[in-house]
C-alpha cells in the first residue's frame, strides 16, 4: 500500500504540471493569435485612459490578461492558508474563487459601460428571440458567450450545488437577466434583449461542459472544513 501511494504521488505531480504547461500554451497560443488587435489598445492603457481602453472589448481583454499574475498571487497565498489550515482540494477551490472574479468583473463590467446616449435616450426593449443575434456580429457573439464563461467553468468546481449543466444554465441566465433589467433602469443606452440572455447563458453552459471532468470529482470531495487531525494511537 504505502509503495503505491508513493508512486501515486510522482503521477500526481506530474498531471499537474502537464495540465499547468498546457494551460499557459494555451494562453500564449490565444495571446499571439490576437496580439495584433490587442496592441491596437496597449497604448490607451499604458496612458491610463479610460475611453479606447476599458471601454472596449480588447482593452478589456488586454487588461485582463496583464492582471493574470496578480490573480495567480492572489490564488497561492489562499491555497497555502487553505492548506496550512487542513482544508480538502485547497487549490482547486482557491483557483475556482479567483477565476470567478478575475473572468467575469471584466466582461461584467464592459456590459454595464454607459453608451454616448446615455440618461438621455429612452430605454429600449427587444424580446423577439433570435432577432437581434444577426446584428451582433462575430465580435459580439463571442463577447456574449464570455460574459458569464468563468463563471459557468469555475461555480461548479467551488460549489457543489452548482454542479450541473442545467443549473449553470440557469444561473447564467438569472445574471444575465439581472445585467439586462439593470441597463433598463439605468437607460445606459443599450438594448435590452433577449438574445444577450440566451446567449450568456450558452456561454456560462458551454464553460461548464469544458471544465466537467473537474468538477464532477470535486462533487464528491467535503464542504469547506478542516480535517480531523489523526488521533495517536496508544
């Protein structure tokens, strides 16, 4: 038994560090595809401004990207209290918390941006499904489908409840519904559609569906409490 466990222990270093060098591939992979049209905002952000940088979609991204270590700390510093503490998967929940934050505030906060009418044009309506998604362009589409992403790959690896496709659909259209009613009220100048809901939902479900091999192990795992320390025997 204990000649298993130590070699279960290489095997699981080893995944870790396989799943950690495919991960930053893939972000340098993404970041070079779109480094052209992320650098056409470098320069807004560099000066601190914020029309041209956090009121686009690729400043945005740009930013979010820059901001990747800082949440990287954020995530150690939580897993070894979580550790040091006796808490089960320490990593895995620091990382879901964080990436919740870090990969929906952006977005969430790029839907809330006040357009050039805003307070002063009337609120607008669309509630015919499907009309509005052949306006939105790829762009659009895809800046949709991010919206409630990390939320929808990462709510299902903290919480247990949330783990379910269904239900992660559910959540990603009761915020995007809430997004919606808010830009209403607040006459952002925005249309509030129906479409974005359907569509942030998808987004948040589609996510879900990429991370489901980690959260269905997570499901199993206890809630949020230290360990028994091991009682001494004799």
């Amino acid at each position: 038994m204990n000649h298993n466990a130590s070699r279960s222990a290489p095997l699981r270093r080893t995944r870790r560090i396989v799943l950690l060098s495919l991960a930053v591939l893939g972000v340098a992979s993404a970041v070079f595809v779109v480094r052209r049209p992320l650098m056409m905002s470098a320069p807004m952000c560099m000066a601190g401004r914020w029309h041209g940088c956090f009121d686009t979609f690729n400043g945005v991204v740009l930013m979010t990207l820059v901001a990747l270590p800082l949440a990287a700390l954020v995530v150690w510093i939580l897993a070894r209290r979580r550790r040091a503490a006796g808490v089960t998967s320490p990593w895995r929940r620091s990382l879901a918390e964080v990436g919740m934050v870090h990969g929906t505030v952006p977005f969430l906060g790029l839907t809330m941006m006040p357009g050039a009418g805003a307070g002063t044009v009337p609120a607008r309506v669309s509630l015919v499904p499907l009309r509005d998604l052949v306006t939105m362009g790829t762009l659009g589409i895809v800046g949709n489908l991010l919206v409630f992403a990390a939320l929808g790959f990462f709510a299902p690896m903290r919480f247990a409840a949330l783990a379910s496709v269904p239900r992660i659909l559910a959540v990603g259209a009761g915020c995007s519904v809430l997004v919606e009613t808010a830009q209403y009220v607040l006459r952002l100048d925005r249309v509030s559609s129906v479409d974005d809901v359907l569509v942030n939902a998808a987004g948040a479900a589609l996510a879900a569906l990429a991370s489901r091999r980690w959260w269905r192990t997570a499901v199993e795992a206890p809630s949020d409490r230290p360990r028994p320390a091991p009682v001494p025997a004799g």
